[in-house]
C-alpha cells in the first residue's frame, strides 16, 4: 500500500501547462458526447467524478442530473482546478 507522502511531490503525468490544458479541453469535448450516452445520467442522479481535470465532464453531467441531482468533480492537481470551469 502506498503512502500519502510518497505522492506529495509528484507530478502529474500529463503535464498541466496551459498548452495542455488546451489539449486536454479539445479531447474531452469529443470523448464527453460518447461518455454521456454510455453513463446516461438522468434527473436526480448524483455523479462523483473523481481527477475531473478542468471539470468539462462534470459540467455536462450536472446539467444532464437536472435541479433534482448533482455531480462533484474533484481533482488533486492545484493548477487544473484553479483553472476549472
């Protein structure tokens, strides 16, 4: 089992430049589609999206859970998350 101190100065395997950022963006944007029919959420559904990056598939989700649910995106990288959306 790992401890949590061995990944406190690691980094995150992509990269989290903006440039990445950008790509990453443009990815999701074509895999969401394709994801969303696949977890077909429905109104009041709750969705915990976990290394959610800059929160695009989590964005799509809660609008697809309506008022009646909800999706939480969580990610560990400083960077992605101050840069979500």
């Amino acid at each position: 089992m790992s401890s949590a101190s061995e990944y406190k100065d690691s980094t995150y395997t992509h990269g989290s430049s903006a440039g990445e950022h950008r790509r990453f963006f443009l990815l999701n944007y074509l895999l969401n589609k394709k994801c969303l029919r696949k977890l077909n959420p429905a109104p009041g559904d709750r969705v915990l999206n976990i290394g959610c990056g800059l929160g695009q598939f989590s964005s799509v989700v809660a609008q697809a859970t309506d008022n009646d649910g909800y999706a939480l995106g969580m990610e560990r990288n400083l960077q992605q998350y101050t840069q979500s959306i």
